[in-house]
C-alpha cells in the first residue's frame, strides 16, 4: 500500500505541475465555452416559429368532409396552422416539393360514405419533424373530436330522423341527437426553456467537459510510454516495486488528476457562465469517473496497439476530435437519420454529452444507464486487451 501511494503521489504532483497540461486542459475548454457559447447563443434561443404552411385538397363532396374544411380555417387552428385550398392533388403535390408547404390534407372521394370508405391522408414533407408533428397534432385534436361524433350519432336513435330515413353521417343532415360536440380547446401556455433545454453555455459546458475528458488519455499514454517504451521503465523494473502496484498507482493517479481537474471547469463554468448542471451531483460525479476511466483505458490500449508513444497521441486526439464533431458537440446537427444515429451512438463524446444533458434537464433517461455500460464496459475491455497485448509483446 506505501508503494502504490508514493507512485500515487509522485505521478499526481506531476501531472498538476505541468503547466501545459493545465493550459491545455483547463484552460482551453474555458475559453471555448465562452467563444462557442457567446458566438452561437442565438442557435439555443426559444423563438416562436409561426404558423406551419399546409395545403389542403378535399375531393369528397359529403357533409362531414365539409367539416373538415370548416375546421382547418377555426381561428384557434390558424395560430398553429396556415392553411390553403391548393384544389387538387397534383397542385397540392407541387407545393410540397417546391418546398412552400410543409404537409398536405387530402380528403379523398368517398370520404365518411360507408364504415370502409377512405380516411383522412396526411403527406408531410420530410426533414422538419417539429413543423409535421405540429400539423399531426391539430389534425388528431379534430380526429378524435370526429370518431366520438359520428360513434354517437351512428349508435343513437334520432329524434325525428330514423336510419331508414336515409339519415346518418354521409347520408344527408346529420339526426338531431341533442348532442354537440365541443369545439376544439387550445390552451395557450408560456413555456420557459429553464431546467427544460440547455441554452448555449449549458450545451458547451458538457461538451467541452467530456472533450476534456477524453483528452485525459494522453494521461495514460505518457505514463506507460515511459514505463514500457523508455528507459525509466527498466529502471522501474529493477526495483522491488510490483508491476502492477505501480501501474495501478499511476492510472489512479492520471484519472484523478482528470476528475479534479474536470471538477474545476464545472466549478468555473457555473459560477462564471450559469451554467446548469443538475441537482443531483453524486451522479454528475459518476458519470464524469465513468468518462475518466475510459480516457485512461483507452490511452493505454492506444498505446499497447501503436507502440510509439507520438503516434499513439496523434490517435488519442484524433478520436476525441472526430468524436466531437460526429457527435454534434461542436455545432448541434439537429435530426439526423437512423443510420448515422447508430453511428453516433458508437462514440464516446455523444454517449458522454447526451448522458450528461438526460441527467441535468430530466429528459432521455434510457440515455444514462447505456452510457454507464458503455463507457465501464469498455474501460473493462480496454484494460482486459491492453494486459494481453503487453504480455505478447514483452
């Protein structure tokens, strides 16, 4: 134990005395948080986008169709929707693809004549699922309003009216069942994006963070670069130290350097720029050693497959890096399509940063647990991987 807390200590003091270390991986996410976050503030500002443009056709000449007309031109419905007759299906059709729209209504022939006839079509435009789901959402609001009417109008005797008179929904005036349906309610609500969505310092600050955290590999790769591929390793070596004492004093060491160091720019980053991280720090604080070990596995694992400690840099950083990018941290890439989710969902810069913005703004909470197995998981394998190399190659 006074073997593993000396290297502890030494490797420790060491790290912290580096200057360029603390330049690079302290003071550099910092000043990216208040470029990035100053710069692109306006990205991550609510905005209230307007009425949704949507064209609509309706071919059915039956009574209830009509109301369908009469619905999508409610002033209630025009705060979210901006509707227009395009008259036919072809029109409708061109201005959608000339991008003029966002999603077509058609009602086709036939519409509400018998149980089997055709219902209401919806064709949206893809690439905006926040203007679709707008338009899926009033559309459901006059669906369901509709089902209830005519379930009721079909299963009551009418007042004056019976089915063998040709009375009924599609088949003339509707019967007088002393029922009105109740007009469509929108509840207008202000909704403050505080503790909901991160704002532009939110964002970057666990960004940056988990790039810290990955850059903390370059840890691991100069304390085994110089305990295996130089000469201070053989002198190591010869002293009554055990190997693995001393090589699990040094990763204990380069991970803790990274989590005092990580606890300093959530430290700053809250106090200097507000940014929010959660109420619940001794989770916060798992997530982050979780990251840490991994860095630390990684760098190792880097190393033991390069065997030069340069190179074995150059990959460290290029990883955390192209990571970045790919993951959406350094410029959000919005929705994206399930080929290239999977592909992110690989990286450990999106499962850091995503895990990190479930746990603060309570949203995507499967994001967590797959996070934790990732990142534990494959600091396991990492170390599990550089044990054999290493025994191969000595």
């Amino acid at each position: 134990m006074k073997q593993f807390l000396t290297v502890f200590h030494y490797s420790f003091i060491r790290n912290c005395r580096e200057p360029s270390t603390i330049l690079e991986l302290v003071l550099l996410p910092l000043g990216l948080i208040l470029v990035l976050g100053g710069a692109l503030g306006g990205a991550f500002d609510a905005r209230d986008i307007g009425p949704t443009p949507v064209a609509y056709v309706i071919e059915s000449e039956s009574p209830i169709a009509t109301t369908v007309r009469d619905f999508l031109h409610r002033e209630d419905v025009g705060r979210y929707m901006a509707t227009s007759d395009a008259g036919t299906i072809e029109r409708a059709t061109e201005l959608l693809a000339a991008r003029e729209v966002f999603a077509v209504v058609h009602v086709p022939p036939g519409f509400a004549d018998s149980p089997d006839s055709a219902g209401i079509r919806l064709i949206e435009r893809a690439g905006n699922e926040l203007r679709t789901g707008i338009v899926r959402a009033v559309l459901r609001n006059y669906t369901a309003g509709a089902n209830v009417t005519a379930a009721l109008l079909t299963g009551s005797p009418a007042r004056g009216a019976g089915p063998e008179a040709g009375a009924g929904p599609g088949r003339g005036d509707p019967p007088d069942v002393g029922y009105a349906p109740m007009p469509a309610l929108f509840e207008v609500r202000e909704i403050s994006r505080e503790g909901r969505a991160p704002g532009s310092f939110d964002f970057y600050s666990v960004s940056m963070l988990v790039l810290f955290l990955m850059y903390v590999a370059g840890y691991s790769v100069d304390a085994l670069r110089e305990d295996i591929l130089e000469p201070i390793g053989l002198r190591v070596r010869t002293t009554a130290i055990r190997p693995w004492t001393h090589l699990s004093a040094r990763f204990t060491a380069n991970a803790t350097s990274g989590l005092v160091q990580a606890a300093v720019i959530i430290l700053v980053t809250r106090v200097a720029f507000g940014a929010n991280w959660g109420e619940r720090p001794m989770l916060l604080a798992a997530m982050v050693a979780a990251i840490t070990l991994f860095a630390v596995s990684l760098g190792a694992l880097v190393l033991a497959l390069a065997r030069d400690g340069q190179k074995a840099l150059s990959v460290v950083n290029a990883i955390a890096i192209g990571s970045l990018i790919l993951s959406g941290g350094a410029i959000p890439l919005g929705a994206v399509s399930p080929g290239f989710r999977a592909i992110q969902r690989l990286l450990p810069h999106y499962q850091g940063q995503t895990a990190l913005l479930a746990m603060v703004f309570d949203r995507a909470p499967a994001a967590i647990p797959e996070a934790f197995v990732y990142f534990l998981g494959g600091t396991v394998a990492a170390l599990a991987l550089t044990v054999v190399l290493a025994r191969r190659s000595a």
